[in-house]
C-alpha cells in the first residue's frame, strides 16, 4: 500500500493542503488542471457577472463535461483495441490454415515425386 502524500497547493489563489496516496507530483498535476479551468471560465466576460455559487457549479459542470467526453474516448478507444485484437485472432487463424494447407500440398507433391 503507497503511503499517504501531503503536499501544499494553489488552485485559485488559494493554498490548500492536499493528502492522498498518489505522487506530490499528480497533486500538482490535479490542482494545475483545476486552475487551467478555472482560468478558462474567468476569461469568459459573462462568467464573472454571474454568482460565486453559480461560477462554482459551471466549473463543476466543464469539469463534468471534460470527464464525460475522457470516459467515451476511453470507451471508443476500447472498441478499437478489441476490433483490432479480433483482427488479428483472424489472421492467425487465417496464418495457421494456409501453413497446414501449404504444407499439406508439400507433402503431397514429395508423395508425388517417390
């Protein structure tokens, strides 16, 4: 089991103490994501006229949305292996058949020649 990792962050403009068992280094990587996003919808010019609570629940929707779409390109991703892998299974059936065949007339022609 990882031991636990506290580190210090800034997401924001506010320092926050994360702990959890991943790396210092994915924290940061976390909270930078958060800020990016955050920095995303502050540059829109009608998202700072709305309410703070409102602000917090179109982050937690982008972040929801981001999530979403990962997770169907995950699942696209998917399928792609799979039908990659069964293509492959038929070649090496297909591989293996035309061996045996080939060396079925092989034989038959060495048969042919004694």
């Amino acid at each position: 089991m990882a031991s636990k990792t506290a580190t210090k962050v800034t997401i924001g403009g506010k320092t926050y103490t994360l702990s959890g068992n991943e790396s210092e280094a994915y924290l940061q990587e976390v909270a930078a994501y958060l800020n990016e996003k955050i920095a995303q919808l502050r540059s829109d010019e009608d998202y700072r006229t709305v309410p703070m609570d409102m602000r917090n629940v179109l982050l937690q929707l982008n972040l929801a949305d981001d999530y979403f779409k990962a997770r169907s390109e995950i699942r696209r991703l998917q399928k792609a292996v799979e039908e990659r892998e069964q293509d492959l299974s038929d070649l090496k059936h297909e591989l293996v058949a035309t061996q045996m065949k080939l060396e079925a007339a092989s034989l038959r022609q060495d048969s042919a020649a004694n």
